[in-house]
C-alpha cells in the first residue's frame, strides 16, 4: 500500500512551548489510557504522559531503555505520537518508531526487534475524537491496573517538566512484511476460501486483505481504505450496524466467511456463510474443541462476558481440558494466559490470545483470522453456518453499554453487587428462575438455576457500564433479565442511553 511507502521518520523540536499540561486523571484506565484529544489532554499533557512512561520504564529496566512505537491511522495519532515520543526521549529512552500500526504488530515488534518496552497510539475502536495509548515491558503483555497507577503518579509530580532530547530516537521501516509472514508462516489452508473483509477504514484494511490474499483466499474488500473519518461505521466488531453490513455483502457474494476487524486490528468478529452473526465467545469455543484434538490436556481461558456452553462442552472434557474464568480486559486475559501456561484465551469482544506454540499469546485479529481459516479447512466440504450447529444454541444478547459517568460508574456496579446479591439472599426470583450463583471477580455475574445469566460491569475504557445476557431458554428469558438489570440501573439514576438497545 502507498503509505507505506511514504513513511519516514519523525523530527523534533525541543524549543517549542506549549500551554501548561491538561491531563484528566481519567484517561488512566484499568491496563491502558485513553482520552478525548484535545480536550482531555493537550500536546503538552501528551509530552508529560511520554516523560512518566518512559521513567516507569527505566525504573524498571534501567537507563537508556529501548522501547517501539507504532501508531494507527487516525487524522491526529501522528501528531500524539510525535508529542509522546517527545516525553520518551526526554526521559532518556531510545526509540524505535515502526510507523503505522495494528497493535499486534507493535506487540510483535517487541519480539522481533527485541525492546525492553512498547507504546501503541491507538484508541482502538473508540469513535473519533478519543486516543490512546497501549503500553507495557513483559514480551506480549500489556500493563495491568498497578503499572498505570505507577505511571499516574510519576506523571502528576512531573506537570512541569521541560522536555529535552536526552535519548535516541531511530525510525524502523519494513516491520509490517516482517509481521505479515509471521502470520502467514506454517498457516495450511484449503485455497479458495472466499472472505468478505470488513475494516470499517480502520488501519486493519492495510494489513487483512493482504495476508489473506497471500494465503490464497479470494477476498471481496469491504471498507478497507484507510479513512479516518470512517465514513461508513465505527470498527468495531461488536456494533451490530458493522456486522449488518458484512452479512449482507456476504449473502451478496456468496462467501464462506466475513471477517471484520477493529480500528487497530487485535480483534476479530465472524458471520457465518448465510449471513448470520456468530458471537466471538461462541467462535472461541468453536475453536477450543477444534484445537483440543491435537493439544488434550489444555487450558482456555475465557472472560466472564462469555458463554456457559464452554463449562458443558463434552468435547473439551473428552480432551482433559479445562476452562478458566477471569476478567475481561485485553491485558487481564493476556497476563492469565502467561500464568496458567493456557493455550488459548478468548473474550466475547473479538479479542482472541493465541499461545505457543501456536502463537506468541498476544491478542490478534489477523493471527485469529489465519486459525479460523485452518478451522474451516477442517472438513472444508461443511460450511461454518453447519459447523455452528455442532454447539447448542443459546440466546443472547449483544454488549451493551449505557452511559456512566467515570467518576461514578464503580459506585453504581457496587450498588448493583448489593441488590443482586439480596435477590439471591432473599430467595428472589429474576423472570421464572432462582439466583444460584454470583461470580464478582469483574463486576457481576449473576448464573441463574436453568444455566442463564446476566452480567454488569463498569467499562475498562469508556464512560459506560457493560451489560451482557445469555438464556439458554429463550429470547424471551433475555428480554425478562435485561428488564430486571435495566430496573435496578434506572433505580441509581446515574445511568444513560445505551449505545446500542437490546433485540431479539
């Protein structure tokens, strides 16, 4: 693609001046930062937010550490870069900029180039006006919410630092068709497989249609120019209006699959060869009974906005598998599966972590892609629309996300805890069935005594709550539970308009 061509490095002037920092303290989230810009955080806030990460990393790996950067294609993620890289070479680290980005190939990018750290510019899927940065030092991990505590602290004792080039700064071209055969290496497929792509202009479009190509799939592209206006929808594999789009160019083009990706390409959503949306957890245990064939006695680990069918699978008990539950966030789930040596993870948002020896356990869309087409190669004569049908249908709901404030949304979940848990207490019912358990290691999930359940949560990125619902009896067991969620909700009248509502 063009831009890549195009690319070169970055120069900077230490002389300039900026207004005193604007920095929220919101934009310091559970395992990244993320804010509206220029709003929330201004160029100079930036430059002291590159200042503090970069001290935290010496801190921690000593002086002079290197770290890669990359950032995704959104009209202002350069210009942020410039002015995080700015703090980063203030505080003395040497710089590897790649460029443009998905996330994963930064994450890969530490592995290939062998840094003591990275930082991706991106707010993923976010709408326009937010940015962000992804950061971390273990290889494939990102920061959890004590590292960007530490960052926060270094950061507000140092508003008024005076930015100078003590580091290194060096601009690395050539890392995307280092990542690109990464992915392609040792991936069989049956040839021809035909995939409708979905980018949503996000920056996976410079990078998923190549590789599938090069894999030998005939691709139909859909939004895969780079715009970032995102003229069409935001990417994001979650939004119903992006997975609309794709099953209807599906059904037009008679493919196998649709694949869509997020703005910065590290999750996956699929629709199946009649056009008909199957939910990321429930492709997850697809794929954990598929590779529980060749690797018996594996772990998974799944997030608590994912399906129960994962506890009933009789495939994954012939196998001596186990499924592990844990919190939701791209580097809670990363860091479970490094501790529990787990082959997979997988969270119903698209973000899938593929370990070794099959990957290097970072969350891929593309490297998801590439094992989903090695699935399907799998008795390629049945298509994904009979494969599905393999697992037991459930009913669920999509992730909704009503609006709540930051400063209020962990109070209003704690609230809900309390209630929830006195329904149980008190022998309520919620529809026609008892409360038997409450998980709370994320908020709540509330398992009722027919398998369904509920589950509320504060956002890790937004100023929303998370809501999520699976019946194992009807869409009407969904709508009764949303009901007695979104009556308890209304009851703290701190809680907006959802960003999307619930059908059936």
């Amino acid at each position: 693609m063009e831009i890549f061509k195009s690319q070169s490095g970055l120069s900077f002037d230490f002389d300039e001046e900026h207004e005193a920092a604007n920095i929220s303290p919101y934009g310091f989230r559970e395992y990244d930062a993320r804010w509206l810009y220029p709003d929330q955080i201004n160029k100079k806030g930036l430059e002291v937010f590159g200042y503090g990460l970069g001290q935290y990393i010496s801190d921690i790996k000593g002086s002079g550490s290197s770290i890669v950067v990359g950032h995704d294609y959104r009209s202002y993620s350069e210009e942020v870069k410039y002015h995080v890289v700015k703090g980063l070479l203030s505080s003395g680290l040497k710089v590897m900029d790649v460029g443009l980005s998905v996330s994963p190939m930064v994450y890969f990018a530490q592995h290939h180039l062998n840094t003591d750290s990275l930082a991706m510019i991106t707010a993923s899927h976010n709408e326009n006006g937010w940015t962000g940065i992804k950061c971390g030092i273990e290889k494939s991990l990102t920061f959890g919410p004590e590292e960007v505590k530490s960052i926060k602290k270094i950061v507000n004792n140092n508003h008024n630092v005076t930015m100078e080039n003590n580091g290194e700064y060096q601009f690395i071209p050539g890392v995307k068709d280092k990542y690109i055969e990464y992915l392609a290496s040792d991936v069989k497929i049956n040839k021809g497989i035909k995939v409708v792509v979905a980018c949503g202009n996000g920056t996976a479009g410079a990078f998923a249609p190549e590789l599938l190509k090069r894999l030998g799939c005939e691709v139909i592209e859909l939004h895969c120019d780079l715009d970032f206006k995102f003229p069409h929808y935001n990417p994001n594999p979650e939004d119903l209006v992006m997975l609309k789009d794709l099953s209807e160019n599906v059904i037009k083009h008679n493919a196998d699959v649709g694949f869509a990706f997020d703005g910065d390409g590290d999750r996956l959503g699929v629709v199946d060869d009649k056009g008909e949306e199957i939910f990321s957890d429930k492709i997850g245990l697809l794929l954990s009974e598929f590779l529980s064939d060749g690797y018996p006695g594996s772990k998974f680990v799944i997030d608590v906005k994912s399906t129960g069918l994962y506890f009933e699978s009789s495939i994954l008990k012939k196998n001596n598998c186990t499924v592990d539950m844990w919190k939701t966030g791209h580097s809670h789930i990363k860091r479970r599966v490094k501790e529990i040596s787990a082959l997979c993870g997988f969270e119903k948002s698209g973000h899938f972590f593929i370990n070794e020896p099959l990957g290097l356990g970072f969350d891929d869309g593309l490297k998801s892609a590439c094992l989903m087409l090695q699935y399907l190669s799998n008795g390629i004569t049945k298509k994904l629309s009979v494969k599905k049908l393999e697992i037991k249908k459930t009913f669920q709901s999509p992730t909704m996300a009503p609006f709540c404030e930051d400063g209020e949304k962990y109070q209003v979940v704690d609230s809900i805890i309390k209630k929830i848990t006195e329904t149980e207490e008190k022998g309520g019912k919620v529809g026609n069935q008892n409360i038997e358990k409450i998980t709370t290691i994320n908020g709540i999930r509330f398992e009722l005594s027919n398998g369904s359940w509920g589950l509320v949560r504060a956002s890790s990125n937004k100023p929303s709550l998370v809501i999520v619902i699976e019946s194992f009896d009807s869409d009407n067991e969904v709508e009764l539970i949303f009901n007695y969620i979104n009556a308890l909700l209304d009851q703290t009248g701190k809680v907006g308009e959802y960003d999307q509502k619930l059908t059936g």
